[in-house]
C-alpha cells in the first residue's frame, strides 16, 4: 500500500511532464511549417527586395514553387494583353503610371522568370563570323547594346573589358555573355578598350578610360569591370547596379573556388557611377600586371563596404592565357596608395582617342597614352615619400 502511494507522484509528474513536452513539440513543428509556408507564399516579396539580390535565400526557397508562379504569369500575360495594376503586381513587374504620356510602363522582374542556377558555357572558339551569326537573331544592336523589349530593365550596365590579343577568349566571352545578360533582362552594352601595340598595357588606366568614353554613349546607371577570360557559372550571379561597391568574382576555378583574401576586389567589380567617382576612380600608375586592383579594394574601404555574392552563386571559370608581365614597381605604388588616391585616377586622366568602331556584338574603343607623362603626375608625392624614409632613417 505504501509502495503504491510512492508511485501515484511520480505517475502524475510523468503525466504532466509527457503533456508538456508534446505542447511544446507541437508548438515548435507549428512554428518550423508556418515560417516555411510563409516563406513559400511571400517567396517574391522577400526575394524582390529593390537594393539588392538576396542569392543566398534563392538556394533556400521551393525553386519549383517560384517556376510554377512565373510559369502562371506568363499564361496570365498571354490571355490578358491590357492587365490591371493589381495583376502586374501579382506578375512579379512593377506598374508605373506616366503621366505624361498616359501609358503604362512595366518594369522587368527583379528576379528574372527563366533563371536557373548553375549553367554551363559552350568553351568551342568559334570564328567571329559564326558568333554573330548565332546572336544575328537576339536583337542585339550594332555596338553591343540589348535592352529587353517587353519590359523596361532595372538597370543600365555598361560592360567595361580592357583587351588585348585574347581574340580566342573575347569569342567565347561575346558568345556566352550575350544570352548569359539577357536571361537577366539587363540593359547593357559590351565596350573593349584597347590601347595601341607600342604602350604598357595598364588594366586600370583603361578601365578610367572606359568609364569616361562609356557615359559619352547611353545614361549609364552602373559599370561592370570585367577580365575577358573569365565566364561566369551561375545565372543567379546577377549583373546589376550594387547599393555597395560588388566584388563579383568571388570563386574562380583557379583558386580552387576559394576567396584568396578578404580585400581581393580583381577579375570582375561593380560599381556604381556615384561610388566609382567618390573614390575617385581607379590609380593610374600600375603599367603591367597585378597591384591596381587592391589598391582599388583600399580606395573602396576608405568609403564603403565590399560587398559579395555567396560563392556558391559567384563562381567563375578563367579561360586558358598566357601569363602576364608582371609589373616589378607594384608594391612601391601600393605604397603610395593613401598620398595617390585623391590626386590620381578620374581627376588626372590622361590619353589619347584613335577611334570607335561598333562591331555587332561590341563596341571597340582604341587609345594610346603617355606612361612617362602619367607618371610624372604623381612624381612630387614620390619625391616627398622619398625624402620622409630618409628623414626616417637619419
């Protein structure tokens, strides 16, 4: 009889305790289905948030769910040419009234309907001539320029390329980016500076000068500053106008898909015009390979934020080049960084036009400079390092 009193306590907290675990076990599995639900159901509103491209929630969502929903608007569109403010927003497109013109305009989707993740680019080196015949109908006009017809674009990005002799690369490059940016609904135009054969090439001096030559042809929004030999690998790795300056290249074949370092900003960048000309541009003074691009990183830190792109999503391959001659004074320059960065770059560009030419699928545009008297912009900050080490030493 005792026995059975002793147990009657324990039976009932056992009782109570079983109530409130399976309480709180129904509580968490409700809450776990209704976040995921409500993340299903608001998947366009919080992917579509204006300021930036949320790549890492992408991967998160039912991609099918979100197909399914662009695949209906898509009917929908068909079936009703003249659709409702309430239908555009159910469409995933933004419904803008002009009043001016008493139209409406309808804005491209921030996440495009046919993007797919991961893609695989053709690597064949077709001639020039098969390149524009593949892209011959895709509405590209003379100069490398496509805006989507359907919608007005978000962004307007010009594409800036420094070249020279990587005809092999720049084909499989055109042939790829084309449609690559167009899946995007981006309005952009591919421009190649080149300088002539008997100067030093400089990656970031050419840079400088396509950004100034660029804003001479469309009202650019945003500049992408691109290596030829590098494709990207994922659609979502979208080419658009970075509320902080974007280091897009995050994970290159190469490196293993590895971020070699946390201020790398090489290979390819984005910024917009305002953050481009806030720092003032790239330096001037890196002749030959390497440098120019973390002294870029430093001019940003100054000001912003890097921002990236999960590597997952910002993956790219580098197409096979001979190397680079590398340039010996790098490290001096980068030295310089902080005295050069006000004084030296959009401020103090120096070249000279030798033509534009607008081929099918890009727009070329040939410089030459004066490396000596590029240099000599900058040789009072030199001599005034100079003369501090010594004073230093002494």
């Amino acid at each position: 009889m005792c026995n059975r009193c002793k147990r009657r306590p324990l039976l009932i907290l056992l009782f109570f305790t079983h109530i409130i675990l399976f309480s709180t076990y129904t509580f968490i599995h409700y809450q776990s289905n209704a976040s995921y639900d409500d993340l299903k159901n608001n998947s366009l509103t919080i992917i579509l948030a204006p300021d930036r491209l949320p790549a890492n929630l992408i991967e998160k969502t039912d991609r099918s769910h979100l197909n399914k929903n662009y695949r209906n608007s898509k009917i929908q569109q068909k079936t009703d040419p003249s659709p409702t403010k309430e239908k555009l927003e159910s469409l995933n497109v933004s419904y803008v009234a002009d009043i001016d013109q008493q139209e409406t305009i309808v804005q491209c989707s921030i996440l495009p309907t046919n993007l797919v993740g991961r893609v695989e680019a053709d690597l064949f080196s077709y001639e020039m001539e098969e390149v524009e015949k593949h892209h011959e109908n895709s509405s590209v006009q003379v100069g490398g320029h496509w805006s989507p017809s359907h919608c007005t674009s978000r962004y307007r990005v010009a594409i800036i390329i420094p070249y020279r002799n990587r005809d092999m690369q720049l084909r499989i490059f055109l042939n790829f980016m084309h449609p690559f940016l167009q899946k995007q609904q981006i309005d952009y135009q591919i421009f190649l500076i080149e300088p002539v054969d008997d100067v030093t090439f400089n990656r970031a001096l050419l840079f400088n000068i396509g950004f100034n030559e660029a804003m001479k042809h469309y009202a650019w929004e945003c500049f992408i500053f691109h290596d030829v030999d590098l494709i990207p690998e994922d659609d979502r790795n979208i080419y658009s106008c970075p509320p902080e300056p974007r280091h897009m290249s995050v994970a290159v074949n190469t490196l293993n898909y590895e971020l070699p370092y946390r201020t790398i900003f090489g290979g390819v960048s984005a910024l917009t015009i305002e953050q481009f000309k806030s720092v003032n541009g790239f330096s001037n003074q890196y002749f030959g390979w390497g440098g120019e691009d973390d002294d870029m990183a430093a001019r940003i830190l100054t000001k912003y934020r890097i921002s990236r792109y999960p590597a997952s999503i910002a993956r790219y391959k580098m197409l096979r080049h001979q190397p680079d001659t590398p340039n010996q004074s790098r490290y001096k320059i980068l030295g310089l960084s902080i005295a050069m960065r006000s004084v030296d770059g959009l401020s103090n560009l120096q070249y000279t036009m030798i033509e534009t030419h607008k081929n099918k699928l890009f727009t070329l545009i040939r410089v030459t400079y004066n490396e000596t008297l590029i240099k000599s912009a900058v040789a009072h900050i030199k001599k005034k390092n100079m003369k501090m080490i010594r004073h230093k030493t002494q």
